[in-house]
C-alpha cells in the first residue's frame, strides 16, 4: 500500500479518541474497500508491466469463465478465498488499530473465523447462514452510516439495506440455492474485476510508478436539480422489488408446503408395544362420500429396533356396521419424501384415484383401507426409506393398530380421541397388501415379513406396481443417468441409510461441499416444495450429477441396499406389474427383477403395461385387472 493510500486508511489512523458505533460501521466499510482484493490488484497496476496486467486479467476471466460451468466448485473456491481475505482484513485492523471496541470486535471475528474453518472440516453447512448473516451486516453498516449523505446516498443505502435484508430472510430457507448462487456471483465478480483491470490498462494506468491521481468527492450543494434524487429512488424501488419479489416468492412457495399440526405431537416416553392404537383424529383431505376417514397414531418397531411413533390413515364404507366385516387392503404409498409433512395423511390426496390404483372399484365393493405414511415422527432424518423390515413394521402394525379400532370411535365426530377403547376387530380376518413405486418394495417385504414379526395377521397376497424391489441396482442406475434430476431421490437414500445403520455415514458418499445441497434435498416433499429442488438442480447444471461418490457394490452403503431387496421365496400369491416406459425403475431392471421372481415363485402374476410410465401404471384402470395385456405367469 502507498504512503498516500496508508494516510487515507482509517485503521491505519492514530484517533485522538475512541470511536462509537456509527463511526466503526463507516471505518468498516472505508477499510474493507482500501483493504479489498480488487482494490489491491488496482493498486498494484502502476507497478506492474503491461504484459504482466495483461496475465492477470487473462487468468481472471478464464477462473470466472471456468467456475461459472461449476457454481459448486465455485463456492468451495469462493469460501476458501473470503476466509484469506477475511483473515489478511481482520488481521490488519488489529495490527494497526488501538481502538478498545475496535480490537475487541476483530477478536470477535477471528474466533468466529476459526468456528467457521473448524467446523467447515467435513461441510460447508454453515456457509448459507455466514453468507445470510454478511447481508443482515451489510444493511446495518449501510444504515448506521447515513450521516452527512446526501438525500440520494440515503435513498441508495436505505433500499440496499432493506434488499439485503429481504434477501438474506429468504435466504435462510432455501440453503441450496443461496450456495450455488453464491457460486455465481463469485464467478460472475472474477469476470467483472477483469474487465475492470482491462479497463485500467487500456487507459494507460499501467506500469506508470505512481498511483492515479483519485477524483475528490464532490461537496453537496444547494441546488433545485433534482435529478439525483429521481435516480435514486427509480433504482431504490427497483433494488426493493427485488427483495420483494424473492420474499413474496419464499412465503408463497412455504404456504403451499404440508403443514403437521399437533395431532402428531406425542409423548414417546413409555410407549407400549407395537402395534398399539394411541390416537385417531379427524383426516382434512378429500374423502369419497361413501368412505370415513381417520388419522391415527400407533406404536411400530423403529430403525434402531426402537419402539417408535408412526402415523397413518384409515377409512371404512361411510354406512358399515359391525356385521359387515369389510375386507383390509393395506395401501404403500408412493415416494413422498422423508420429512413428517411429507406424510401422505398430513396432505390432502392421500385417498383418490390418482394415488391408489382400482381406488374407485375397490371403495365401492366395501373394502377398508388402512393406509401408513412410512414416516418417523419421534425424530427427524429417521423415515426408513427403502428399509425392507422396518417399513414392513410399519405397515403390519399399522393393520393390527386398524384392527382393534370401535365402530363408535371411528365414527366419533370429536376431532381427536386419545387412547381409544379396543374392540372386537372391524374387519375381515384377509388382508391384502397393495403398493407403488417405494410402497411396491414396502408391500414386497411386508409379505415377507408378516409371518415372522404378526404371525397373527393372514397376509391373503400382496400386488407391486413399479417396485423398487431391489435399493441398491435401483441406486446404480440413478447414478448412471448422470441426470441432476435424481439428485432428490439419491438425497432420500443417503440419508435415510445413514440414519438407520451406524456404520453408514453420509459424508462418505457425499461430495465436500455439497452437504447444504443435499440436506436441503432431503428435507423436500415430492409436492410442491420439490420446486426449489429443481431450481436448484438448474442452476447447478451439470455438477447436480455429481453430488455423491462411492456408493458401489463393495461400500457399506452398497452392501446394506443390497441386503434390502425384496428377493426370495413368498409365501403369498405375488402380482408384479410395471410399464415400458417407466422412466424411475427402468425397464431393464423390471425384467431382471421380474425374471428372479418367477424362478422362486413360480406362481406369481407378472403384468407389463405397454407404453405406461412409472405413474402411469398406478392410474390404469387395468393395473390390477386379473387378465391384462401382457400378463404372464411365472
């Protein structure tokens, strides 16, 4: 730094007293602009040959040129730059400083520098909030420092303020998409600063020995030109639509999410065996007017082989009586998604045509339906996704919770009943399972799974439709899509397999840097919210395809999904059906799958569905028909 630039540096500066807060917030921003990495490349110019100037601009334009195609690669380089200049700026200060609250608040700083280095060792978790949190400063700076600004200045700083304010709240609930657009605007300043630096040469301000000659400030004036002030509050009101518009776009994107209500809060303390009925209460999605439909709460065995809390649905013909004895179709539902408001009870489609196949037919010949959300409400991040015996406890004591529910109590107009009193059991003794997609895997091993874990149930078949019946081939090919699209469903793997098993852990399989991304995956429904996991995969491009590493046959990863296929001998009548089309479970997989089902099972029922797609087979009204097209037997 010149002699010139140091006598104009505030933290370089003996003060004659001790500053206040207004006037650090000022220093604070004279300091970072003299101590800032372009201002000292702009600095180092009239040194510097021409050739040399002409270097760094080349190497600047081509990093940015380069990051812009890898935004997340662009955050890891970005995250490692600011911490040096970050460090280079708190260390100055403190160098050259006697200011007590001055010293005391770059203290503060390093220890929370170091927080972030320490705790950035295996993921970047931390980095959206630190980015959130540099904005929230950024506005306060800009307000605490309105003194002696002209009134434009003022417009300018109070609507820069209010945008880093909007923007960094809304900031905080989309993690992913403030990390990759941090990667932007990293790579997007290298390309700018470079242009910058060109400028400067082609102005001559190259390897001149000395530093240009700085404009002085103008002094405000008294004058009617108003001008100024016209500027200042069209680009004001432009920087606060931006704001708004980002905040107006986060709170509705929230409002459509599923929201869990209290009926799902339960004391786990002292729970009692599975497949204990604790709770029913009112269900508020659509209901056929011929069906009555509850929620309920019962006990069921967790990943761990804990007892834990489940949730599900029930319903039973509206006009039933205790005589009637309506057959149980046990529902698997589709990929949702792991977070409690996935639940598909906690929506409001659990129980229509577009989610339960035959669903029509089916209500109308009186059957019930007992329907699990597969979801762990006890704890977060424990949902047993493509787990083949915990989601097979879930969906059996689900139907013994069912089974012991009164006529009087599912026909109760209270909105929640605690403890319900057990009766004689409502249904018939047959219980068929259904299921789709992960509920096709549920419904596979459920079969399996019955005569060990509910001996007392009778299991009378089981019907998958576009199974994922075997985790970890299903995983391979996601990963061999190379599609940023999968990014979702291979988060739901990940974390749910490292939640369940100890000797699994995500930051084996998730690439550095990419822990906010995938957690944020991972906490989204497959509704509405899954928009912002698009948008994310947008803008990573085609880094969204690289995002795990190390999940093959000889991982722990690989070799627990592995031990999670639905393979082997049932004892149950067994129907398979799957499109040609099924762009999620290819058809590949459907026909090895298919192939090893019918030499153990001789007698199972394998359906193919020309030209249906993974969603398309749960909505035919042939999927379960006895003699469809393409039907064969093993």
């Amino acid at each position: 730094m010149s002699p010139s630039a140091r006598s104009r540096n505030p933290a370089t500066q003996a003060p004659n007293h001790n500053p206040g807060i207004r006037e650090l917030a000022q220093q604070y921003f004279d300091t970072r602009a003299l101590l800032s990495p372009a201002h000292r490349i702009f600095s180092a110019l009239p040194h510097t040959s021409a050739l040399v100037a002409w270097g760094i601009t080349a190497v600047l334009f081509i990093a940015g040129g380069l990051l812009l195609l890898k935004p997340l690669t662009a955050v890891l380089v970005a995250f490692y730059f600011w911490i040096a200049a970050t460090a280079w700026l708190l260390f100055t200060v403190l160098r050259t400083t006697k200011h007590r609250l001055a010293r005391t608040l770059v203290i503060v700083g390093f220890v929370a520098l170091a927080a972030i280095v320490v705790g950035s060792a295996y993921t970047l978790n931390t980095l959206p909030a630190v980015g959130a949190s540099l904005l929230f400063v950024g506005a306060l700076a800009r307000i605490m420092t309105l003194k002696k600004k002209t009134p434009a200045q003022k417009i300018l700083r109070l609507s820069v303020a209010a945008m880093y304010v909007l923007v960094g709240a809304s900031s905080m609930f989309w993690p992913d998409i403030t990390l990759v657009v941090m990667g932007y605007i990293f790579a997007l300043w290298l390309i700018i600063t470079s242009f910058r630096v060109s400028s400067r040469i082609l102005k001559g301000e190259v390897a001149t020995g000395h530093q240009p000659a700085e404009a002085t400030p103008s002094t405000p004036h008294n004058s009617k030109n108003i001008a100024p002030l016209i500027g200042a509050f069209a680009v004001g009101l432009s920087l606060i639509f931006v704001g708004m518009t980002v905040a107006g776009a986060t709170m509705w994107l929230r409002s459509t999410f599923n929201q869990v209500d209290s009926f799902y809060s339960y004391d786990t303390t002292n729970l009692p065996e599975p497949g204990t009925l604790l709770r029913i209460g009112a269900y508020n999605g659509n209901v056929p007017e011929n069906l009555l439909a509850k929620r309920m709460l019962y006990t069921t065995t967790g990943t761990s082989g804990q007892t834990t809390v489940a949730s599900g649905i029930i319903a039973i013909p509206a006009d039933m009586t205790e005589a009637d004895k309506p057959h149980m179709l046990l529902w698997e539902h589709s990929t949702t998604g792991l977070a409690p408001a996935c639940s598909p009870s906690a929506g409001s489609t659990a129980l229509s045509a577009q989610n339960i196949p035959a669903f029509v037919d089916v209500y109308k010949e009186n059957w019930g339906f007992v329907a699990p959300d597969l979801t762990s409400f006890e704890q977060t991040r424990a949902t047993p996704f493509l787990i083949g015996e915990t989601q097979a406890a879930y969906s059996l004591d689900a139907a013994r919770a069912a089974r012991t529910l009164t006529l009087a109590d599912i026909t109760s107009t209270e909105d929640t009943i605690d403890a319900p009193a057990q009766g004689s059991d409502l249904f018939s003794p047959e219980t068929v399972v259904w299921g789709h997609s992960q509920g096709g895997h549920a419904a596979l091993w459920t079969a399996k799974h019955a005569s060990s874990y509910a001996p007392e149930l009778t299991i009378s078949g089981v019907a998958a439709l576009a199974p994922i019946a075997e985790p970890f081939e299903f995983t391979q090919s996601l990963i061999d899509t190379k599609q940023s699209s999968v990014a979702m469903m291979l988060s739901y793997i990940v974390d749910s397999y490292s939640s369940a098993y100890d000797d699994v852990t995500e930051q084996d399989y998730v690439r550095f840097g990419a822990s906010p991304i995938v957690n944020s995956l991972d906490s989204r429904c497959t509704d509405s919210s899954s928009l912002a996991s698009a948008m994310s995969m947008i803008l990573l491009g085609a880094e969204g395809t690289n995002l795990y590493s190390g999940i093959d046959e000889s991982s722990t990863l690989g070799q627990r999904l592995t031990q999670n296929a639905a393979v082997g001998t049932f004892d149950v009548p067994v129907f398979y059906g799957w499109g040609t089309q099924d762009e999620v479970v290819t058809p590949q997989l459907h026909e090895k799958y298919g192939e090893q089902l019918c030499t153990a099972n001789p007698t199972a029922t394998i359906n193919t569905y020309v030209d249906d797609t993974h969603l398309d087979v749960l909505r035919n009204p042939q999927a379960l028909a006895t003699s469809p097209h393409g039907a064969k037997t093993g």
